[in-house]
C-alpha cells in the first residue's frame, strides 16, 4: 500500500512510500482510510522522526476487516479512529478501543478533525470539573483545541477569556461564545477561577499571576517549544493556595471510542464544530506541512485519500 513516511528533511518532511499492508491483532480492525488529519505534535515529531515510525493518530474511514476478537465495529460500518500511529496510508489498524462509528450525516473529512483536539477539549473540561459561572481563561486558543473548548466552555456556563494573536480566530472564538478575545495574556484582566494554559515560556507565569485565590491552573501543552520558569513567592501576589495541574490527554479513565462518540452525537446535535484550516488531497501533504509550519494556516488541516 501507499503511505507517507518521514524523510528528516527540514525542506519536505514526508514522501510517499510503499510500504507493507498492515496486518490487525485480535482486537484491532483494519481500517481503509479516506481522510485524516494533522496534528501540530507531530509536525513538532516530523523535525527529528524515530525510526520506524509513521505519522499519523486521526483518521476516519471504513472498516474492510473486522477484530478477531469479535470487538468493535463490523466490516463495512464508517469510523472514526485514534490509532497509535501510522494513520496517513491507505490502510491502518487501529485497536477497537479507539473508534466510534460515524452516522451517514457526518462526513470524513469532519469526522478526521475530532480525535486529538476533541478528545483533548473533552477530557480537559472533564478534568476541570463544573464550569457553570467560572470565570475561565484559555491560552492559545487559535487551534484546534481552542476552538472545542471554547464552544463546550460556553456552552456549560463558563464565562471564557480566549487569547488569540488572530483578530480573525478572535472573531471566530466570540461566535462559538467566547466573551473577550484579547491577543496577549498580559491584556486579560483576571482575576480566573480557572486557567488552561497550553503555550509555556512566558505565558504560564503570565496567566498564573490572573489567578484568583485558591484558583486552577491547568497546564496541558507548551506550544512555544520554551520551558517555563516559575518563582515559588509570586503566588504570593495572588494566587495564592492556587493548585498548578499537569495535563495529559491520553492519562484517562474513559476510552478513546467511547469519548468519540460522544465527540460524534455532539456535533451531530450541533453543540459541536470542527474547524477546518484547509481540505486538500493526500498528495499535497509535504505542501501543507510547510503552511503548517510557516502558520498560514488556521484550523485543521485535513487530508483525502479519495
């Protein structure tokens, strides 16, 4: 079969190859792929890839072969999958654990969009715990993950603070409801109950100084690629008793498949919105990677086998 496979070169990060068709475990299926997305984490992976390692952890498609073991989904049913890796191919397996079926009404290239960023946003706000009147305050809100807590924040009763450098994604972000766009943390006002804070460098330090008393600080990415410095006295100056929270979407209780479904029934009832940055065929991947990486484009980029 056909796949993209990492070439460890800065000038076109991927290339197609023809590699073995996977073969599925007893609880894997083998699913055909006709759309998968990409993550900014692994364009980050892409830079000084691993040997024998393949991109590729959101897809949508349709199962050609069902798990031995009798689990999941049967031959035939649309899905949409987190696989461990290996997704941007024409087949992949993925184990029955990490898929959910999709309805006729919702099509591949949105479903692709929903499983690291959802799943992300879902077990975040999870983790958060009740949002109703919080006043919350959400660091690089621009991407994905951004835009999935903020219409599930919103929509919970959270009073959101997004921070965005785009006057664009700002807008986007206050129709999906949040209530203040501001484009640096030093410009939000605080104090917040709750921060979820996913750049680093600066920016945590900044947040955490916008906490209230007693407040949340969840830290769940570093997107500036800069290691934070934190001074134990300045929660003196505020926050102080805050409690400062490691977050890792894939440390959960809940399984992938189950929290896709739901990820699936929301945006089939319209509580839900992937935000698609750019649609383009699986041919043209090394050309996005480059957009990505440059920043020129906003939202998910999602690719198509068909």
């Amino acid at each position: 079969m056909k796949a993209l496979t990492p070439t460890g070169r800065a000038d076109a990060t991927v290339a197609f190859a023809e590699v073995e068709q996977p073969r599925p475990g007893p609880g894997e299926a083998l699913v055909k792929v006709e759309a998968f997305a990409v993550n900014r984490g692994e364009t980050f992976q892409l830079e000084t890839p691993r040997p024998g390692w393949r991109p590729g952890k959101d897809i949508a498609g349709l199962v050609v072969q069902a798990a031995a073991d009798g689990s999941g989904p049967a031959v035939c049913r649309r899905v949409v999958g987190h696989p461990p890796a290996g997704g941007w191919a024409e087949y992949v397996c993925v184990p029955t654990g990490s898929l959910a079926e999709i309805p006729d009404g919702l099509d591949a290239v949105r479903a692709a969009a929903l499983p690291l960023a959802g799943l992300t946003a879902l077990r975040l706000l999870r983790t958060a715990g009740a949002l109703a009147g919080r006043r919350v305050l959400l660091t690089g809100a621009s991407g994905g993950v951004g835009h999935y807590v903020t219409e599930l924040a919103s929509a919970a009763g959270a009073e959101l603070t997004a921070v965005t450098a785009s006057a664009e994604r700002g807008r986007r972000l206050v129709e999906l409801g949040a209530a203040e766009v501001v484009h640096e943390v030093g410009a939000a006002r605080g104090p917040y109950d709750l921060v979820l804070e996913s750049t680093g460098g600066a920016d945590l330090p900044s947040a955490l100084a916008r906490l209230a008393r007693r407040g949340t600080l969840i830290w769940f990415g570093q997107a500036s690629r800069t290691p934070v410095t934190l001074d134990f006295f300045d929660f003196f100056a505020g926050p102080e008793s805050a409690t400062l929270r490691h977050f890792h979407y894939a440390d959960s209780d809940v399984a992938d498949g189950e929290d896709l479904a739901t990820l699936v029934r929301l945006v089939g009832e319209g509580r839900l919105t992937p935000e698609l940055g750019r649609i383009a065929p699986w041919a043209q991947t090394a050309a996005v990677l480059t957009d990505l990486r440059e920043r020129r484009i906003r939202g998910k980029a999602v690719l198509t086998l068909s």
